[in-house]
C-alpha cells in the first residue's frame, strides 16, 4: 500500500461518505458545516507563512473532526477541530479542558520521549475563531496500521511490535506523583474521559489520585453522584465503598503511575510499508494510570478482526453497568464478594489476604510488549 497522497484521502474519505447510510452522513456533513472552514484555512496560511491552495475534509473521529490544508508550493498540514456526530458533545469546562490536556501530553512527549507524534503548529482554544477549538498540525507520511496487517508477513509484523516495544517501555518508564491528565500548566490535574472510557467522574471525585485505593474510591463516589436514597444500586455501591475504604493503604506504597495512550489500536498507529513505524497519533484522552490499569492498552495486539468482539466483552451490558468503568469491574466485584462474605474478622482477613495477593498485579500485570523487551 503506497503512502496516502492529500487527494487520496479526501478520495478515501468521500468514498467513505458515500458507503454509509443518509442519516449518518448527514450528522458528520453537518459538523463539518459548522466550522468556519475559510477562517481555518486563513489561520493555517498565516501561521506556516504560505498561501493555502485548498481545504478538505479528511476523517471524522469519536470527538474531532480532520481536514487537510494544501500550500502553493506542495506542502501540506492537517487542521483536527474538536467536534463530531459521533458523540454527544462535552460542556464547555470539560471540552477546554480535554483539549488543553491533549496539548500538555503532546508537549510532554516531544520534550522527555522520542516516540514519534505530530508536531503542534498552532492551537486556539478560542470556539469563536471558527466554531470550534483547533490544532494546526503536521501530517506524518504513513498509513494506518489497521489498512495493512493482515497483507503483512510474519516478519513484517514482527517487525511492527519490536519497533513499538521499546516505546512502550520508554513511556512507561516515565512515573509520576498521581493519577490524572495533564493540565495546561503541566502538572497532574483531574482525570477527564476519553473515548475508551466514556462514563467521567464527576467534581468533586475526579482526581488528581494519590493512590489505587483514592482512584478507585473517586469511581464508586462520582457513580453515587445523584442516585436516588432508596436506588438498589445506591446499596451495591456503598458496600462497594466500604470495601475499597478497607483496603489497607501500606499495600500501595510502592505504586507506579504511567502516562497511558488511552486508545492504542491499529488506526493510531502510522507506518510506511512495509514495516516502519512513524507515527502514533490521537493523545486526546490520554492520562495517568496505575501500571495494573494500563495492561491491556495494547490493543492491536490482540489481533485487528478481535478488536471489535474483545472491546464488546468489555462494554456494559445495562446502564446499571455503566455507573462504573468497565476496566474496573473485575477488581472491585472481586474485592465486594470477600467483603460481603459471612463471618466478620474471618471475612477482613480473608480480604488482607486477597490484597497481599493482589498487591503483586497492581504493580505489573502481564504485559506481552514488556516481556517481548525483556527477552
């Protein structure tokens, strides 16, 4: 597969258009109506200091949407301007917020990692400009992983996970002090949602976290958030509370907190053929996780056609489900039934065994990428 040229993908793009139903394009054609998309391409002008030939949409993500910006003399870069059909949009406070958060984590990674990710020209926060906030970014010469896997060979794919394995442990080998996102200011701030993890918490339990206990704490509470005295759930939760209020905090001294992609599929993921990696895109979202939290972050590894499945086993099943994060549910069901067990000091020292055992995997859970290094 070439590398994508400007033309092909709009081509792609408006192909993609035309392959889906009428309702749908309608949605993301009227976002895309609703950016001053003349202003856009000024203000790309104006900042690389060239005259823009033309302006195109090019994709339209779960929260953003992408258009690409040609100059006079062959260059080019993409503007990515918060807002799509695909998702309900975020308040205003949450939306500045998420956006100044994707800005921080990319200029956190340009100064401390060398992993490969588009450079920032230009950002406005300001919705006012052209409808919208916006990035003027580079465009990295490659194509989506998830468009090539499968015409790979064995030792192309191998190839792929050995580049991106060291990345990985770079980027976990960066810790921090608490759990959260980065802020504008650049320091740890409240953990904000993302499109893996919708269900948000809410002020005041939203973080920064100093601890897995304080995190896990922070879900339950902002879950209570506004469920009625008498709410069957309200009961569940408060066990569930008490549970996680007993887990003893000497267990949790040693905990590591990395940066997390949040969203690390195949898409994100840019290469050019055969094999090299040269690119991982969409840090929006991203945050900072206990190490236990980020195992299973890898998603590409999994196999691309299990991706959908495995993320389905994984999403609620009802709305009751939804009041906490899918990626939590395991532990705290677990934690719950030994603490609601029979037996008063039987059940609190079955529970301090539980975590003695636990505590190993809230340091490192297995993860194929770090094994793959250390061999």
């Amino acid at each position: 597969m070439a590398v994508q040229t400007p033309t092909s993908l709009e081509k792609k793009f408006q192909a993609y258009l035309e392959g889906i139903k009428d309702d749908l394009r309608e949605g993301i054609e009227g976002v895309i109506q609703s950016f001053n998309v003349e202003a856009l391409a000024k203000r790309a002008s104006s900042v690389m200091g060239k005259q823009y030939m033309a302006i195109s949409p090019i994709a339209q993500g779960g929260h953003n949407s992408v258009f690409i910006v040609t100059f006079d003399d062959g260059t080019d870069v993409l503007v990515r301007v918060a807002g799509s059909c695909h998702n309900a949009p975020l308040s205003d406070e949450l939306a500045k917020l998420v956006f100044d958060s994707e800005l921080a984590t990319l200029k956190y990674l340009e100064a401390n990692i060398s992993i490969p990710i588009p450079k920032v020209y230009y950002s406005n926060s300001d919705p006012e400009v052209a409808g919208a906030r916006f990035m003027i970014m580079q465009r990295l010469n490659g194509v989506n992983l998830e468009h090539s896997w499968y015409d790979m060979s064995d030792e192309e794919r191998q190839h792929v996970v050995a580049q991106w394995a060291p990345m990985h442990a770079e980027l976990s080998n960066q810790t921090f002090k608490a759990i959260g996102c980065f802020t504008q200011s650049g320091s740890v701030g409240p953990l904000l949602p993302s499109s893996t993890a919708p269900y948000f918490l809410r002020k005041p339990h939203w973080g920064p976290f100093r601890s897995t206990p304080e995190f896990l704490e922070g879900h339950v509470r902002s879950a209570l958030h506004g469920l009625a005295a008498d709410s069957e759930n309200r009961n569940f939760l408060e066990r569930l509370l008490v549970t996680i209020c007993a887990l003893p905090a000497e267990k949790f001294h040693n905990e590591r907190f990395v940066l997390s992609h949040g969203d690390l599929n195949a898409a994100n993921i840019l290469h050019t053929p055969p094999s090299n990696i040269v690119g991982i895109i969409d840090w929006q979202g991203s945050s900072i996780l206990p190490v236990w939290a980020t195992s299973q972050q890898s998603d590409f590894l999994c196999g691309l056609r299990n991706e959908v499945a495995l993320r389905g086993m994984l999403q609620p099943t009802t709305e009751d489900d939804a009041t906490l994060p899918v990626a939590l549910h395991p532990i705290l069901m677990e934690l719950l039934s030994l603490a609601t067990g029979n037996g008063g000091d039987q059940r609190l020292q079955n529970l301090h065994a539980h975590i003695d055992k636990l505590a190993g995997s809230f340091t490192w859970l297995s993860d194929p990428l770090l094994s793959l290094l250390e061999e």
